[in-house]
C-alpha cells in the first residue's frame, strides 16, 4: 500500500479481509518506525520484524509487519510462506516486486504498476486503491461454488439415475426409459445446467480447495436419498396404481426430470435452499424445462400420458423430496466438508490464504 492511499478505505479492507479468512500482511522497505506507524494507522497489529532479521522458517503468523525489506527478501517470504503450505496472493507495483509477484500463486499489480510488475502479476487493478482485491476473492469463491455445486449434483444426479433404471428394468421386467425420454430428460437437464453459469452463487466465509474425497463421501448419502425416492415413486406406480408398462416410462421420465430440478435447486445453496434466490436467468430455463416435461407428460405427446391425479401426486412428492433433501444435505454439510480450507486439513495442518501486502 502506498502512503498516498487513504488508510481508513485501508483499515476497512483489512477488517474485511479478515472476515474473509484472509491474513494480511505489511512488507516495506520503509524504516521500522515509518511501518509502525502506517500499520497503526490501517488497524494491522502484531510484531514488527526489523531490517536484516527475517527467519529461514517464518510464516504468515510469525510477523504483521516486515521492515527494511529488500526485493530478494519479498521473494524469500512468499517461498517460505508457500513451503508451509500457504496460498500467497502478493500484491506490489515496482519492478522490484516482480520476482515475488511471479512467485505468488496469485501476483495482484495494483492500478500505477509498472510494465515489469505487470508483466510478472495474474491480476492488475484496473482502480486506484485495493479495494479490488476483496472483489477478486468473492468472484473466485463464486466461481468455485458453481464449479463444487455443480459436480456434486452430476455425482447424485448421474448415480441415481443409473441405478433406478436397472432397479425399474427388475421391478416390471420392461425398460423404464425408451432412448428418446432419456435425450428429452438430457436435454431439460442440460438447459437449466447451461443457466447456472449465470446464477447467483454467494461467496463462502472461509478460503476454498478441492476436497474430492469428501466430495464424494457427500454424495452417497445424498445419492442413497434420491435413489430411494425414485424407487418408492416406481413401486408406487407399478404395484400400487397399477399402470401401465408405458406409463411407468412417462413417470419415470416425468419424476427424473422434477427430481433433477429439485437436487439442483438444493444444492446450489450451502444453507436451505431458500434463503437465496436463483438468478432470473436459471429460473426461466427451469421453469421451461418443467413446463414442458409436464405438459409432455399429460398430453401424452412422445410417451404415454398420465391423468392429472397421478401428475400432481408426483409434483407433490417432489416438493416433499426437495424438502427432505435439503435436510439431508446440512446434515452431510456439518460432518463434511467438501470445500473449506481451515481446520479442514489435519493431515497436513490447516492451509491459510495468505495476502502479502506492500507499503512502499
């Protein structure tokens, strides 16, 4: 951070940052009195570490402040921050920081940065001051909660779907699905997947990475749930309503397609499904999508129809799935966690976002 850039946009950031999961710290080539008294002013406390006094093993909490820095001990810093298994973002505008901004896994050029630095960073910023630093942290988290969402609900979606068309196949002893019901559900499922690119996805508290075991732990329970909704629907139609061969097609069809919408829905939201709305976008292709299949599904257009009844039965169990579902899934989300860094990592110790911060 520059001394010409306000430093109460700066003590904010930095609560923000905080909030975020985020340790910040100061490194200057300033003398030690001058980087006290900046990191007074912007709200950053701890130790001060003096000109020449840098540790072979230091780490992000070993120091707020790092004074009297050279360029080659910027570097040094991100490498040793990184080889305790920190994600560093660096943030720096002077060919000096170029070397540690190529070093950091996330270079962040603020917006009077020089070619070199510019060259050397991933990120530059486009505004003055650092305040879009927490907008590039919230957008990733963003992205990476639609990625997360997303696979997690092709692990359950795909699974299930399997498994209860053989489970329908031993049920009647007919297919339950003929190839052009499976290229319809495909494509309702596809269009309102395309739509989640644009959705609302609300960036997580904590810093994020891939925990695929976990990942697919989640899935079983969820996917067992699914499974055996899509089962009891079956055997409710087969041995209890009595339909047909043909029409246990077009509920099969017609409950794998609700049920998708459903999982997608609950899913997306890390909380219940409805403390956040979806984007206009997505709600349109979804709202389409079960238009149709309903529609299909009563007129008995490319399948077999069903009375209304049976239709609103289905709509209504589905409802209750959805419900359910959500249920199972903060009970799967508080004994696993699939995307969170801190405390999650015992193996290996707990992984921090560090942000490494120049005052020049």
């Amino acid at each position: 951070m520059r001394r010409a850039h306000c430093r109460h946009p700066s003590r904010a950031l930095l609560t923000e940052l905080k909030s975020l999961g985020v340790s910040t710290i100061m490194v200057t080539g300033d003398a030690a009195g001058t980087a006290t008294a900046v990191a007074g002013a912007i709200g950053l406390s701890g130790p001060v570490c003096l000109p020449g006094g840098i540790p072979d093993s230091v780490g992000p909490d070993s120091f707020a402040v790092y004074a009297g820095v050279f360029p080659e001990d910027k570097f040094r810093l991100v490498r040793a921050f990184q080889r305790q298994g920190h994600v560093v973002r660096m943030c720096g505008d002077g060919a000096n920081d170029a070397p540690a901004l190529r070093q950091a896994q996330m270079g962040i050029a603020v917006s009077t940065v020089t070619d070199v630095a510019k060259a050397a960073a991933r990120v530059e910023l486009t505004n003055p001051g650092l305040a879009g630093i927490v907008t590039c942290i919230k957008e990733g988290r963003s992205a990476f909660q639609r990625v997360l969402t997303y696979t997690l609900s092709i692990l359950v979606n795909k699974c299930a779907t399997l498994i209860v068309m053989g489970a329908g196949l031993m049920m009647t002893g007919h297919a339950v699905l003929t190839p052009i019901l499976q290229a319809l559900m495909m494509l309702a499922s596809d269009l309102v997947t395309m739509s989640r690119a644009a959705d609302r996805a609300r960036p997580s508290e904590y810093p994020n990475a891939w925990r695929v075991r976990n990942l697919v732990l989640a899935a079983v329970p969820l996917g067992v749930f699914k499974l055996c909704y899509l089962i009891a629907v079956l055997a409710t139609g087969w041995f209890l309503v009595r339909l047909s061969p043909a029409q246990m097609q077009t509920l099969t069809f017609l409950a794998l397609a609700l049920s998708g919408q459903a999982n997608i829905y609950v899913l997306r939201e890390r909380r219940h499904f409805w403390n956040s709305h979806p984007a206009p976008l997505m709600m349109i292709a979804s709202g389409g999508d079960v238009a149709v299949v309903t529609s299909l599904a009563l007129g008995g257009i490319l399948m077999a129809g069903l009375p209304s009844v049976d239709v609103a039965v289905v709509w209504l169990a589905t409802i209750a799935f959805a419900f359910s579902f959500d249920v199972i899934k903060l009970g799967v989300r508080s004994r696993l966690r699939t995307d969170c860094v801190l405390g999650c990592m015992a193996a290996n110790g707990p992984t921090l976002v560090g942000l490494l911060r120049l005052a020049q």
